[in-house]
C-alpha cells in the first residue's frame, strides 16, 4: 500500500461545477498536510496547507480526518484556470524527517 | 525576485557520464531538498539539508550525492548516470520557522533529464 494515496483520475468536469478530491495517508504520526497545484511541465506550487479545523480559500475548502486519516480538497465554481494535476502532501518528522507526495489528480475543467 | 533556481533546465546524457544539478535560493532558507518526478508517480526525495554544511538521505538516495557548501546553493551530483535516472528533477526550499516538517516548500523549475 502507498503511503500516501490519491483518487486516480482524471476529472473531467463542465465550468461550475464542484469537485471533491481525497487523498489518504498510513502514518498516523503525520504532523502536516498540504495540497499543491502542478500545471502541465511546471513546477508544483502550494495550493493551501490542511489543518484539523479545516480550512478555505475563496473557492477552495479543505478537510483533514486524522481519525480516519484522509484529508479533502473541494472546489467549487470551476473554472478552466483551475484545470491542472493536484497533489496532495503528508509531512511527518517522527523518526526523520518524511515528506511524501501523491501521484496527483488530474482535472480538466471544459468550458 | 527569482525563488529557487535551477540549472541547467535540459540535459541528455550517455550512460555511465557524470553531471551537477545546481539549485540556487534567494529566500535565504534553511532547508533545502532535491526531488525526482516519474510518470504516474508523486516526487520522491533524494536528499535533502536542513542547513549549510549537512545533508541527509531522503526515500530515493542511490546513485545521486549532494553538497551544501553554501546557504544558498544545493548540488545533486550523478557519479555514473543509469537510464534508469532520466527523470524530471525538481527542488525546493522552505524556512526554518515552525520545523522542516510543517513549511511550506517552494519550487523550482525543475531539469529534464535523459539518460540514453
């Protein structure tokens, strides 16, 4: 099993619409969580850090379950600029330090 | 303002040739980190520093060594490189604050590599 795993994509989704993505993680002893953003042939940048209280950002909310170890990322009100491939990151510095990545969701937004 | 700086951006090599990856930070943080980038996998790091002068090994650290002589600067060297490397390398940087566990890391553009 991965350790840290992504829905398989990709979405295919019209302008407006709301997508959800979930990603899930095996150390329980992971200390944070991101979601980064990677356009095709770019470099990742973040998209915004997960905490326990959740948290959003205009159009962008995210979740974190530590109990049952998932964390989300809902977007709502597509738009075509939003289509990109989005990874999800889990942090741990529990007998050194981990930084795993997800393969990453790819999401097409159509117009 | 540059970021995180990667050099060069493109390279092609034979098998068993040896190059340096430069990344070089303007931010003036303490972490810095070396990643690579496959089809259909997250990145994976290869080494990463948690100052000038230290280095550690990350998940994928055979085959490619690391130096942080400056703050500024973090080489990935490939000693013999296999086809097995060609890959999409990126690094990163983040500060200090809060410990490398919770920062934020910022990217560079990453370098294609091919190994023929």
């Amino acid at each position: 099993r991965k350790e840290v795993e992504q829905d398989p994509g990709p979405f295919n989704v019209p302008e407006g619409a709301t997508v959800a993505f979930n990603c899930t993680y095996s150390n329980s002893a992971s200390q944070s969580f991101f979601w980064y953003r990677q356009d095709c042939r770019k470099e990742p940048k973040l998209l915004m850090s997960v905490y326990s209280s959740g948290n959003e950002d205009g159009r962008f909310t995210a979740q974190l379950n530590r109990a049952s170890q998932y964390i989300s990322l809902l977007i709502r009100d597509s738009k075509l600029s939003d289509s990109a491939t989005y990874l999800c990151v889990v942090n741990s510095n529990t007998g050194g330090f981990k930084t795993i990545f997800g393969a990453g969701t790819r999401l097409f937004v159509k117009a | 303002n540059a970021g995180v700086t990667q050099t060069p951006k493109f390279r092609v090599l034979k098998t068993g040739q040896s190059m340096t990856l430069l990344c070089a930070q303007d931010m003036n943080h303490e972490y810095m980190y070396w990643y690579r980038q496959d089809p259909g996998m997250g990145l994976r790091l290869i080494h990463y520093s948690v100052g000038e002068g230290t280095t550690a090994k990350g998940e994928v650290p055979d085959g490619y060594n690391v130096s942080r002589l400056k703050k500024q600067n973090f080489l990935l060297g490939l000693e013999s490189a296999a086809p097995s490397q060609t890959s999409v390398y990126f690094c990163a940087s983040s500060s200090l604050g809060g410990g490398i566990a919770k920062n934020i890391q910022y990217f560079g553009a990453g370098t294609r590599l091919s190994v023929l």
